[in-house]
C-alpha cells in the first residue's frame, strides 16, 4: 500500500544479469508508461533503483497469474 494515498501498487524488481538484461528491464518500463491509459496494459507509475535494484512500481492487477491462465 502507498504510504501517503494508500492505493495497492506492484513492484517489480529487476532480478536479471548484465547491462543488456537492465537496458530490457528499463524499456519494459518506458514503453508500458507509453501506453498509459491502454485498456490492457498495466500503468507505471515510477521507476528507479535502490541499492543496486532497478524497480518499476506499477497498477496491481487482481486475479491469476499469467502462468495459471495459460494452464487453463
């Protein structure tokens, strides 16, 4: 929960290897803010990086996870 609004948000963590892996990580980011407003594309609300992390906090989704409902 933000601390201040408390509004639900998700924070992806970056967890991969190597400078082509965060470059993919940071354009992931960029393009969902990009799209802001699009139906099916979850909106970013910021980006940054503590203690060597990169993080993207993001609009929680409710519902399965992606890998549940390709099993469907």
């Amino acid at each position: 929960e933000h601390v201040v609004s408390g509004a639900r948000h998700a924070v992806k963590l970056f967890a991969g290897h190597g400078a082509d892996q965060a470059a993919r990580f940071a354009r992931e980011g960029q393009a969902q803010a990009a799209v802001d407003g699009h139906p099916n594309v979850v909106r970013v609300f910021g980006a940054g990086e503590a203690n060597g992390r990169a993080w993207l906090a993001m609009e929680a989704c409710e519902g399965v996870d992606l890998a549940r409902r390709l099993e469907a």
